[in-house]
C-alpha cells in the first residue's frame, strides 16, 4: 500500500463522551478551503506509513450486521456522509459500554488516491483522538508586539485510535492503530475486523502470541527475569528466522522443553486464535519483516533511574540480591566500551 499521492477531500467531527450530554454531533462537513491540505495529510495519513498488518470486516452470523462495513458501502455509493458519519457515531456510542473508555473527537475523513496493486482506490479514515497537549502559539498583537498563547490541542503522534479503509474492488482492506493494551473495544467491538490471513499477519501473530504468553502468562507463573523472558522470545524469533517455512507445532517443541509448559501454550494459543480470529497450525509462508520483538519488551527499567536494553541474552548478564542493601541488582560482563 503506497499512501504517497494519497490525500483527503472530506472530513467531519464529532465529539465523544461517556456522559451523554457533553456529546456532540456535527451536522455538517468542515470546510476544506479552512485547512491546509499537507498538514491534513501528515496527520491523518502519514501515521499508517509503517502499519502492514491487514484486516477485514468480518462478523459472526453475517456482514449485514456488521454497522462499519454497511455504512462504508453506503458511502461508497455517494449516501449522505454527514449522516453516515453520524450512524458511526452512533455505534460508537451503542458499543462503549466500559467505564474505562475514555471521552475524545471522532474524526472521519474521505480519503483519495490509495496506491495498491498498481491501482488507485478511494478510502475512509476514522480516527479517535482522546489525548492533548499543551502547545505554544506566537502572534503579533495590534501594537506590533510579539506575543504568544498556551493552547491545547491533538498531534499526530498522539492518535489513539485511528482505521483506515481502503476500498478495493472486492472486500475493503483495513489498516488500524490502536495504543491500547486491550484491543478489543476498537477493533472488534466498533469496527469488526479481522487480521487477513496472509503471511505478514499470520508470521506476525506468531511473534504476538508466543511475547503475551511469556510476558503475561508464563512470567506470572514461574516469575521469569526479564533476562530470561528476552531469552525467550529470541529463541523463539530465531526459530521463526531460520526456515522459508513457519511451523508453530515444530518451534514449540524446540523452544519450550517440558510438556506442562507446552500444554499451557497450546490452550493459550487457542485462546488467542479464537480472540484474534486468526489460525496458526499448519504450515505456512514465513514474513522476515514480521518476525521481530518490539524494543520495549527488550528494556529492563530500574526503577525510576536507569533501563537496560537486551539486543541479545547470555552469560554477560547476572541477576542477583545483595543482603546488606535488600537491594536487588544486575551485574553485566563486556569486552570493551563503545
């Protein structure tokens, strides 16, 4: 997906609050001629530069029931976007039912020029914004002074929440961003997605189910180091690596080495599939590009004074506690400083 060209020719907003009458639906499109073409874009397009992973509309009876995916057909077939935009409010609305969902604008944008596949395809961006910050304007006052205001508004390298829709001949393709630990709320509950099943996802997955297993599950049972869980993981990644091929059965067998381990990551696994809606037995297609573990699950902080980050686990690193400081501590052996 290329979003070089692409840029957006429409756009509402709506605010969102748990409390129903602090809501706000707009009732008409903000006016293009008011904004800046280039910033619209590097907010609302250029975050999906670096998203590969998939999805698709899905539901469990029927698609006709899916609200995002009928709503975006009507669009597609030029229905009124004010009032579509406002029935994905609505949902929004009638699907928010968890007290930890947190008030934002809703912005929905339509977009143009999607390159993918040698073909340009129209798209629909749905964004929801909770988080400002604190900004500094400068003008000039009526004496010619120059002045400056504390204001608060969004960046782009703060959205939450955002879809964007890319509407290709036959099932739409979506990409999301969603900086939530849970992702359930935006991706299933709002919007109904699904990751497709193509090697990026499914290589991917592999990498996500087998980083939650050790960080979540595995570390609260046994109480895993954090060097240990590291070690983990790069077993795992390097087993992922070392073929064309991903057989989650075979690397199982050669990462965990006792069958009660095993068994937990099996019932895990399914757990995640049938959270995910995605499949991972088999054999399939390895993604290189995929196959990687995120550099925040490779840091160690220390309390509030120092992290440590892991590009590889070894005998160069030691944990221990020293009894006369009731202190924890580690202990790291190099060759030279650089």
């Amino acid at each position: 997906m290329e979003l070089k060209e692409a840029y957006i020719d429409g756009i509402i907003c709506h605010h969102f609050s748990m409390d129903p009458s602090r809501n706000f639906i707009n009732n008409s499109q903000i006016g293009m001629e008011e904004l800046d073409s280039a910033t619209l874009k590097d907010f609302f397009i250029k975050p999906f530069s670096n998203v590969k992973t998939e999805f698709s509309f899905s539901h469990p009876v029927n698609l006709l029931y899916n609200v995002v995916y009928q709503t975006v057909l009507k669009i597609v077939e030029d229905d009124d976007f004010v009032k579509c935009s406002q029935d994905i409010f609505r949902h929004l609305q009638s699907v928010s039912t968890s007290p930890a969902i947190k008030d934002g604008d809703l912005f929905i944008a339509r977009i143009s020029d999607i390159l993918m596949d040698d073909a340009f395809y129209e798209g629909l961006g749905i964004f929801k914004i909770e988080r400002k910050n604190d900004f500094i304007e400068t003008y000039l006052d009526k004496n010619g002074n120059m002045r400056f205001a504390v204001k608060n508004g969004f960046s782009a390298n703060r959205i939450d929440k955002a879809c964007l829709i890319v509407l290709t001949k036959n099932m739409p393709k979506c990409l999301i961003i969603d900086t939530s630990r849970d992702t359930k709320f935006w991706r299933q509950d709002f919007l109904g997605l699904i990751p497709m099943p193509n090697a990026y996802s499914k290589s991917k997955a592999v990498i996500d189910v087998f980083q939650s297993f050790v960080t979540d599950e595995l570390s609260r049972c046994t109480n895993l180091t954090k060097n240990e869980q590291v070690n983990m993981l790069n077993k795992w990644t390097e087993n992922a690596k070392s073929s064309d091929k991903i057989d989650i059965s075979r690397m199982a067998d050669d990462v965990l080495l006792d069958d009660e381990t095993r068994n937990q990551f099996w019932a895990y696994c399914k757990a995640y599939e049938e959270r995910e809606g995605i499949r991972l037995s088999g054999t399939f297609e390895a993604d290189r590009k995929a196959i990687s573990i995120p550099k925040k699950i490779r840091t160690i902080k220390l309390d509030d004074t120092a992290e440590i980050n892991l590009m590889k686990t070894g005998s160069f690193i030691e944990r221990g506690f020293d009894e006369g400081r009731g202190l924890n501590y580690y202990k790291l052996y190099f060759s030279k400083e650089k």
